[in-house]
C-alpha cells in the first residue's frame, strides 16, 4: 500500500488525476504556485469537497509525521484461508497522538526550516523514542458491497465506523533510520500493485489505475531491474522468467519461458490458488460506476463539519480557508468557491464569506 494521512482523496476518476495534479503544482507560464487555479479545480470537481474539507481542516498540517495517521484509503480485497472474500480498508491510528500545526505557525517553520517534518522523525529514531502506529482494518462482507448505502469502492467516501468499526490487527514500529539516504530511500520503489496472495485489488478505477501507474515510474526513474536494488529486493528468493534489461545483477538460467517441460520453476498453485479476484463476469466493475443513495459530494464534509469538529476546528477550518481564498483567487473563482463551501455547510461558508470581506 501506498497510502497517505487522509482516509479520503480528492477525485474519484483516474483520468482526472494529472488534471488535479497539474492544478495543484506550478503554472506554465511564470512557474509559480497558484491558489486561483486550485480552487477553480476544486470547484468545478464537486467530488473533492470531502478532501478539501480535511486540508483546511486541523489535520490538513500535522504535527510532523509522528502525530499523524495513516490510511490506504481505498479499499483492498482479503481472502481468507476458506477462500471467503471480505472487503478492507486500513487504518493506521498514531500511537503519539494526533497533534497540527496551526497556519501561522507552520507559515514561519517552513521558513526556518523546510527539513522540518523529515528532521523531527530522523531524530525521534535516533534517539530511540520509536513512533508506532496501531494498525486496524475495517471489514466488509463480500456480498454487502452492492447494496451498501454508499459505493464502496468510492475513494472520495468513509465507511462510518458504526457499519464498519475498526478491527486491531498489529503494530507497525519505525525503528531504524537510513545509513545512506540515496540507497535506502531514493531508490525506495513503494508500489500498490505489490501484494502477496491473499490480498487483491477491489474495482475503485483509481487503485486500478495505481497498479500500473507506480510499477511504470518505477521502471523510468530507477530501470526496469528495480526490484533487484537492494532495498527492492524481496527478503526469499523470487523465481521469475524475466531476463534483460539494464542493470540486471541476478543471473538467470534455462529454460527462459513458461510453460516449459524443463523442470523450470512454476507458481504453486495450490497452496495458493488465485483466489483473490472479485469478478468473473463483470458485475463488481459496473457496480462501481453506479451511484448509490446516500452517494453525493457534500454530505460526508457537511457531517465531518457539524457533527465532527468542535467550535475551535470549525474556527481554524475558516480562517485557513479564508486566509487561502484571500490569495490570488480570481472573483468568478471565488463565487464558486463560496458556492461550494455552502454546499458542503452554509454557516462556514457565511463566516468564510465575512472573514473574506473583513479584510
Ligand atoms: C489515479 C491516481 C494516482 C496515480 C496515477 C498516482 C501516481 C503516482 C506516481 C506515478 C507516483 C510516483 C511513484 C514513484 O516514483 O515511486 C506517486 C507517488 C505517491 N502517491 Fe500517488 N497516484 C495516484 C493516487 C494516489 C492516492 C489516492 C494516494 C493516497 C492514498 C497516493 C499517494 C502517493 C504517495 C504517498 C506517493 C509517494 C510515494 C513515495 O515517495 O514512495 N497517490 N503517485
């Protein structure tokens, strides 16, 4: 898994992801950053309120990386030994507490300091203070996945944790820190496509879209023998019938092919059956497309609004929306800005409209 800090992302449709990153980055002509083409994004892709809302919201800027959670976000598939099939998000709740930055004072950080969030982990290792995040899953059963209230499978959504509470599964603990940065970090090849049987994919488009997406760049930035790297590298030997390519290290030997009548290597299938596969006919694929009927754009921010922040989030949830409107966004840019602010709760969008026009 490849996952980040938020249980939630911002469009649902792979196709759109270039678009969201390009509006996100720099501008093409003067290469600067651009709050004007962000909101208008935003804006006119209704399905990244509930992201947005979680940016401006208090954990749009941890802490560091010690007091943040972590999520797949989107849904994987689990089979268990019986080969019954479960669906599974991940969730990676901070052992150190959740803990962020208010604006300003990650304004004047990330003046005196840009290494800031990587520093305070390196350090926190090195003097032996080990983060640890308790690792729980929620899981849904296989066949509830096509009457369940929202589309599962839609990244832009949570499962409310009273349909699906948090099962404790283990720890991960961060307990050593890299000799060599180039090596053991650059080199680093996360990918989501790297599962191991058990584990498969579900039909949210975007993590299909992962699975080739990320092996792709791999094969660019690092060569197409990047798993051979040493930090790729897997912990047992891998049998595979690939051969070439630059950079290959490990020998191979015939026969080169499969399947072949040569007492070559071949998957065990038995012991570990191709189980975890969610549709041989296609019905999971149209599923995903479908709406469901609670499935609409504002109704998960409106409630993390209302019911789940208290007087002082919602406070700091204006004033950093506000402050980030106030910064170069264009009128008509704005009006929708508002508009979609409104959508998500009319309140919020008042005080962001008034904190706005206050200054
Ligand atoms: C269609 C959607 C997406 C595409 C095509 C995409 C593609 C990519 C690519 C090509 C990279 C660079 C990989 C590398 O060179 O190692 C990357 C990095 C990353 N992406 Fe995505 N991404 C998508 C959505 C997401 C989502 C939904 C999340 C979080 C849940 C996410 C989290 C990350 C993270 C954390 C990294 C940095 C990984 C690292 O440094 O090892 N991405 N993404």
């Amino acid at each position: 898994m490849v996952g980040n800090n938020t249980p939630v992302f911002f469009v649902r449709d792979p196709m759109k992801f270039q678009d969201f990153i390009h509006s996100q980055k720099r501008r093409a002509d003067s290469g600067l950053r651009d709050h004007d083409m962000q909101w208008d994004f935003w804006t006119l892709s209704p399905e990244s309120a509930h992201q947005v809302t979680i940016l401006m919201s208090d954990r749009g800027i941890p802490k560091n990386y010690r007091h943040m959670n972590g999520y797949t976000s989107h849904t994987y598939m689990w089979v268990n030994a019986k080969g019954k099939r479960f669906w599974v998000k991940y969730h990676f709740k901070t052992d150190q507490g959740i803990e962020f930055l208010t604006q300003q004072e990650a304004d004047r950080i990330a003046g005196e300091d840009a290494d800031y969030h990587r520093r305070d982990l390196f350090e926190a290792i090195k003097r032996g203070d080990y983060p640890s995040w308790t690792f729980k899953v929620q899981i849904m059963p296989f066949e509830e996945a096509e009457t369940y209230r929202f589309n599962p499978f839609d990244l832009t959504k949570v499962w409310p944790h009273g349909d699906y509470p948090l099962h404790e599964v283990g720890r991960l603990t961060l307990s050593r820190n890299p000799s060599d940065f180039h090596t053991e970090i650059e080199q680093a090849a996360f990918e989501p496509n790297n599962l191991v049987p058990g584990i498969g994919s579900s039909p949210d488009k975007m993590l299909l879209a992962r699975l080739v997406s990320y092996a792709d760049a791999h094969r660019a930035r690092l060569g197409v023998n990047y798993k051979q790297i040493s930090v790729n590298r897997p912990k047992c030997s891998v049998h595979s019938y690939s051969k070439g390519g630059a950079m290959r290290i490990e020998k191979v030997s015939d026969p080169v092919y499969k399947p072949n009548s040569k007492g070559g290597p071949k998957a065990d299938t038995e012991r570990y059956p191709e189980q975890a596969v969610w549709s041989a006919d296609g019905e999971f694929i149209r599923a995903a497309y479908t709406r469901r009927k609670d499935d609409d754009d504002f109704g998960q921010p409106g409630t993390l609004v209302r019911e789940v922040m208290d007087d002082d989030q919602r406070d700091r949830l204006v004033s950093n929306a506000a402050g980030h409107l106030k910064n170069g966004v264009t009128e008509s840019v704005l009006e929708r800005a508002l508009e979609y602010w409104r959508n998500i709760d009319k309140d919020i969008s008042d005080r962001i409209a008034k904190s706005i026009q206050g200054n």
